[in-house]
C-alpha cells in the first residue's frame, strides 16, 4: 500500500479461536503454525507482534460465560476438572509465537495491567502515541451470574446448576483457581525475567 507508514492487523482469532481452545481444553494449540501462516502470507513483513495474556482462571471463566450467554450448555465437571490441569500456559503460547516470526518485536500485555487502557494496546501496536482519547466502556464484558441464570431460565434449563450470588460465575473450585494463577504467576515471572 503506497504511503502507508504502520499496518496494524488485529483480530482475537489470529492465534486460533476461543471455542476451538475450548473444545481442544488448552490455550491455543496452533497458535505458532497460524502465525507462520500469516506471517508467510505477509512476505515476512511482520516487524512486531502484540499479544494480550490473562490470568487462565479468568480467561476460561469468561470464555464458559459467554458460551454459556451464548446458548451452550454449563459445562460438567470433567470440563472443568479438564481445563484446570492443562498445564498449557501463555509461555508455551508467547514461545510458539516467538519460533513462527523470529525477526519480530515480541511484546506481551497483562489484561490485568491494560485490559482498561485500548489506546495503551494501540499505541504498543503502532510502536508510537496514536493520540487514541481514552475509552472507558466496558465492551464485551463477561455476562454475571444473575444474567447466566435468566438466560438458562429463558431457554428452559435449570438456572441452579449455577452457584448462587451476583458476581462473575468462577467455574473452579479454590484448588484449581489457585493452580491456574500459579501457572500464570510463573508465566509472568518468565517474562520479566527476560523471557
């Protein structure tokens, strides 16, 4: 494209989707041969690669949420039981990514440290302040377990197969949540290690 200056592709399925990750129990299986895929079909132009990460106990609980909103079934404890002892973690994934674009700037976002600051993602993306005005709407946000609940109702099913309580729905028990944020907590000491 003549005159353009930064390209930026962004979309959540580059890695592979969140229902794909679902069914497979782990996070992104494929997310290095994706990559390279897309990679190769951008001549090997990709000079910088910005991935955003989250606690998995978090990510799995919003994901099963919104499949949930979405008309899917509560998943059974042998799901659960299956997605806490993945020892899968986002330095497998950060580690295939980095194998399929070698030559790329390779930079990693907390969702707890910029989930709530988009135009913090854009300016890392374009490597330079974009002067995005900061956007404080909660797009996208996992659905509650009262809005769980009435979506279970309306399709019929019983809404006490969830826990009671106005909060967000945690699908794991304290053992498993506490293992999830162990792995991620390592995750996260690798990368400010030097990774």
């Amino acid at each position: 494209l003549a005159g353009t200056d930064t390209l930026i592709l962004s979309d959540e399925n580059m890695l592979g989707s969140p229902m794909g990750n679902l069914k497979a129990r782990t996070l992104y299986p494929a997310a290095g041969e994706r990559l390279a895929r897309i990679s190769a079909a951008l001549r090997d132009q990709v000079h910088r690669v910005v991935l955003s990460i989250r606690s998995p106990d978090a990510y799995w609980g919003s994901l099963l949420a919104m499949t949930v909103a979405r008309g899917h079934a509560v998943p059974g404890p042998a799901v659960i039981k299956a997605l806490a002892s993945n020892r899968r973690g986002w330095r497998d994934v950060i580690t295939d990514v980095a194998c399929a674009v070698p030559g790329a700037d390779l930079r990693v976002m907390p969702h707890e440290a910029f989930g709530s600051t988009p135009e913090t993602r854009l300016d890392m993306m374009a490597g330079r302040a974009c002067g995005l005005p900061k956007q404080r709407d909660w797009l996208n946000r996992s659905a509650d377990l009262p809005s769980l609940r009435r979506a279970l109702r309306d399709r019929g099913q019983n809404p006490n197969v969830l826990p009671h309580g106005d909060a967000r729905w945690t699908p794991f028990d304290a053992g498993q949540g506490a293992a999830l944020r162990e792995t991620y907590a390592d995750d996260l000491h690798w990368l400010m290690g030097g990774a």
